[in-house]
C-alpha cells in the first residue's frame, strides 16, 4: 500500500498540540490531530485532558463520537464514561469535564447528505 494512503501516528512518542478548537487556548487540554480537516470541521483526533480540565461548551454540526482510553469523563448530564467506553452524539451541544484526567480518541463527521428522489 502506497504510503499516501495510509497514515500511522504513534500516540506514545508524537507530541500533543495545544488546544484551542472551541476559541480560547485551554491550557489543560492538548491534542493530537490524525486525520483532522480544519475547512471540513471533522476527522479524527485524540485528546488529552488534564485533572479538572473542563472543555467549554460548543456546538458539532454532525455526529461526535469518542473512546475513552483513559481515565474518565463526565457529560453534563452528569453521566460518567470510563475507559473502553464509546459514545455517539448527533449534532449539538455538549460540554464535559475530567476529576481524574483522561485521554479520548474523538471522530467527527458529516453524515451523507440526503438524495432526493
């Protein structure tokens, strides 16, 4: 396979960026972009969040999804997601933080646009 079609990140040894998707730099959040398209606002990232870090709240046109790797992540709802656990938004609202720290591997995208017939 061509190496243009295949991408390989080694999350041990690359280093996290600072974030500042939502606006401001947040100092206790980084991230790793793997696939990430800035002018189609989806791909893929992980996600590092610090002890305490909260993200601010901010708006996905199409579905969010994500793995908890490690540590846990609290929604708004007060709901508690753990390692191995996987979620999936449809386009909103959301805003989430960490008591413990955690890293997240996120996937946003645009669901196929509707044919009409």
């Amino acid at each position: 396979m061509p190496e243009s079609e295949r991408r390989v990140v080694n999350v041990l040894r690359e280093p996290f960026l600072p974030y500042d998707m939502e606006g401001p730099l947040q100092e206790d959040i980084t991230w790793l972009p793997v696939s990430w398209d800035d002018d189609a606002g989806q791909g893929s990232y992980l996600m590092r969040m610090e002890p305490g870090a909260r993200t601010l709240s901010h708006e996905h046109a199409g579905f969010e999804e994500f793995l908890i790797v490690e540590g846990t992540l609290t929604d708004s709802d007060g709901t508690v997601f753990r390692a191995g656990d996987f979620v999936s938004y449809r386009g909103g609202v959301h805003h989430s933080w960490t008591e413990t720290g955690c890293v997240i591997a996120v996937f946003e995208w645009q669901p196929p646009a509707a044919v009409e017939e």
